[in-house]
C-alpha cells in the first residue's frame, strides 16, 4: 500500500466542468491532485451551441468569469457557467494543458474516450526516460453539472480503493471491473511509462 496520497492526474477538454469537479472533490479527501484539459483552446457554452465562448490556455478563471458577466449576467448564470467558473477559481487560477505538464503522476484519469486517446497519444509519443509506471483510467461522464459531480464522486472511490491496495499491478483490473458493473460505465485503462 502507498505510504503517502497518491499523486492523481484528471483530464478532461477544456479544464472547466468534470476534470475541475474531481480536481475539487479529490483534494477534500486529501489526494495530490492537478486536473487538466487536451483542447487546443478553452471552449465554454455561448449563447447558442454553435456560438461557443472560446478561450486561450493562458486566460485566469477570473478573466472568464468577467467577461461572461459583462456579455450576459443572466445567461451564465442561469446556465451554470458563472458558479462553475466561481468554483474553478477557488482551486487555482487558470486551466492547464495536460500536454505542457512534464510532471508524473501514480494514475491518470481521463473523462471522456477522446480526451483518453490524446492522453495516451502525447505519454506514448515522450521520450520513455524514468521508466516509471502510470495508469490511465477513462471513466466517460456527461459534461454536465449533475454527471461531472457523479463521476468525480466515482473517480474519489476509485482513488480511495486504490490508495488501499497491497498491489496495485495486481489487484487494479478486478477493482475495474467491479466498479464498472456497479456504476454500469465502462472503464478503460491502459498502463504507460514515463
């Protein structure tokens, strides 16, 4: 078993909803934890679904926050996206990029099966060079409120039942299994190496 917390990675588009929600249920429990996106830019919804908010990797949560204040109040509001954004700025100040990270992590969890393929897109394609193994787990959640809070909750269990483990190489695949049917989700999980 892993005498300290185990250093977890979430992922998910654009660092906003589902990867911020377990960012921020994860470091109440006491996990060493950084979340992340794999986009290109930070996209958040607009007032229609083809008129996206778009934002640059390098744009604080409280720029966001500000600027959809002033373009409609009630809008963002009503949607989600100001309490969210509120939310995300209390944990750190602006979304990261997952392939910008040189950091290593004990397991990585990714929200969505496109986000999943491009995290093991960018650690299969670095230079192997500690060797040292990581294990990404896709866990697919709805981005929406009520989904990001469920799954960050199963991500949590997860971490929880791992962190317990005599043998994580071992003992890793029946705990998926047993998770997937019980949360009717399926898991994915693929080990990397740094």
């Amino acid at each position: 078993m892993p005498s300290s917390p185990l250093k977890v990675a979430v992922v998910c588009s654009s660092n906003q909803n589902r990867s911020m929600e377990a960012h921020h249920i994860l470091k109440k429990r006491g996990f060493r934890v950084r979340s992340f996106g794999t986009g290109t830019s930070v996209k958040l919804p607009g007032p229609t679904a083809d008129q996206p908010n778009v934002y640059d990797f390098k744009t604080t949560y409280h720029q966001m926050y500000n600027d959809l204040l002033k373009k409609d109040e009630e809008l963002y509001s009503n949607n989600g996206v100001l309490n969210m954004l509120s939310r995300n700025k209390r944990i750190k100040p602006r979304p990261e990029r997952f392939q910008d990270c040189r950091d290593e992590f004990d397991l990585i969890f990714t929200c969505e099966e496109r986000v999943y393929d491009k995290v093991l897109e960018h650690l299969n394609s670095r230079d192997q060079e500690t060797l040292r193994p990581v294990h990404v787990i896709n866990v697919d959640i709805e981005d929406n409120e009520e989904e990001a809070t469920l799954g960050a909750f199963l991500i949590c269990e997860l971490c929880q039942c791992i962190q317990k483990m005599e043998d994580m190489e071992i003992q890793l695949d029946k705990l998926l299994l047993k998770l997937e049917d019980k949360s009717d989700r399926p898991l994915l999980h693929t080990l990397c190496f740094y």
